[in-house]
C-alpha cells in the first residue's frame, strides 16, 4: 500500500506570496492532520479533517487554512507569507482520526520564504 | 537540520549497545502514545505505540515503558545499529475538553537526537 504523499517537496517563495501545499494519504484513509516543524517550535498541529470537514484546529493564525476533498486528498494553504513561516509541513493520515490511532506521515513539504 | 534550534538532548551510543531515549509528558488526560523515528529530510517514522492502560509493550528491538505516576515514557532499542540514527519523538494523544476527542492531534516532545557510532 502506498504511503502517504506530498507535493511539492520543495518551495521557495517571498514574503507577501501565498502557498498551496497538497497531501494524498493512505488509501482507505480519511483523517488527515498537518503539521509545522520548525527548529524554535518543533511539531506543531495546524488543523485536521474528515470527511471534508475540519473538526480541529491549532494554535495558528487565520493565514493558515486548508480543505479536503472527497477522495480524502488535502491541501493546505498560506497566504500572505512571512519569513516565520518557512519550515518543513507535514501531513499525516489515520483510517478516523480518532483516539488511539496511529497518524502515519508524508515526507514532507519544505517550504522556504524569503 | 529541523530541530537544531531547539538545543535537543542528545545520546549516543556504541553499535550494538542497548539505548533508552526518555520522554516526559505534561498532560493526565493522555491516553495514548507513540514513538516516532525522524531521519535527516524525511517525515517521522512509526516506531510502536502504548495505550494508557497498558505500562510496557515490545516491538521488535523496541520496547516502550509507560510510568503514568510520574508521567514518563522511556522508548528502549536493543542492539542498537547505525541506521538507528535519527531523531526520536514521543507524541501523545489526549481526550481533549470536556471530555470530548482531540480529533487528530498529536501534542509532540521536543525530540532526542540518537547518534550511533560504529
């Protein structure tokens, strides 16, 4: 079975620029959460969703949002990028999202705003 | 690398030691676990996971320890290889408010870097 994939791997934007980021989890997948990795923050939760809703949501601003299509694919998007924002997203998928299920994750995308 | 900023702990060890990477975990509420394996320009890996009603559980080379008194997790590796280099991440899941599911969120540790020496 497939992984879970992201596209691009890589991107270099500007500051003021927005992103779009994309996310294909396991097949038969249909929670999928994202995340931020930075060096000062670590592994952080940016939102999550289900059967194309968002049912949870982190500690981010408005800038950061995201959808989820009917075939559970994702896609998050940044707009009006600053500098803090490079990092590395990561997106992971679950069968439900539920508690105690495992979150297996993409390779992820590495983002880089100048 | 992500996580040089965070001046993360750092173990190592000689191949084909035994390695013990801890984790201290903030929240009561928690009731599952999981230990991730992040290697340099790759996304965390699956290692094992422990539900809270259960204080050990065994992989193959792993085993983790949950102590929910003191609220620590411990992640041991037999044998320990070269190819075991790489970060090492606790991540717990927790009801969330009100008794409600923390729908798909992991709350992450800050990491252990694992830096096996042939």
């Amino acid at each position: 079975k497939a992984g879970v994939t992201q596209t691009p791997r890589y991107l270099i934007k500007t500051r003021g620029q927005q992103v779009t980021l994309s996310c294909s989890p396991i097949s038969g997948h249909r929670s999928v959460s994202w995340y931020q990795q930075t060096p000062g923050q670590g592994l952080q939760f940016l939102f999550e969703y289900f059967s194309e809703t968002q049912r949870n949501k982190g500690n981010f601003p408005g800038r950061f949002s995201g959808r989820q299509f009917s075939n559970s694919r994702s896609e998050m998007n940044v707009s009006t990028l600053e500098l803090g924002d490079s990092a590395l997203y990561l997106c992971a998928s679950s069968l439900a999202g539920t508690l105690q299920e495992t979150q297996y994750f993409g390779p992820g995308t590495r983002l880089l705003v100048l | 690398g992500e996580n040089v900023g965070l001046h993360l702990p750092t173990l190592s060890v000689q191949e084909g030691d035994n390695s013990i990477i801890n984790c201290a975990y903030s929240n009561s509420a928690s009731d599952y676990f999981i230990w991730y394996k992040q290697e340099s320009g790759k996304g965390p890996q699956f290692i094992i996971d422990i539900r809270s009603n259960m204080d050990k559980r065994q992989g193959q080379r792993v085993t983790v320890l949950l102590n929910k008194t003191v609220k620590h997790l411990s992640l041991q590796i037999a044998a320990t290889q070269p190819g075991d280099s790489a970060v090492y991440f606790c991540a717990e899941n927790w009801r969330g408010d009100a008794g409600g599911t923390s729908y798909g969120k992991l709350t992450f540790g800050q990491g252990t870097i694992l830096t096996v020496h042939p």
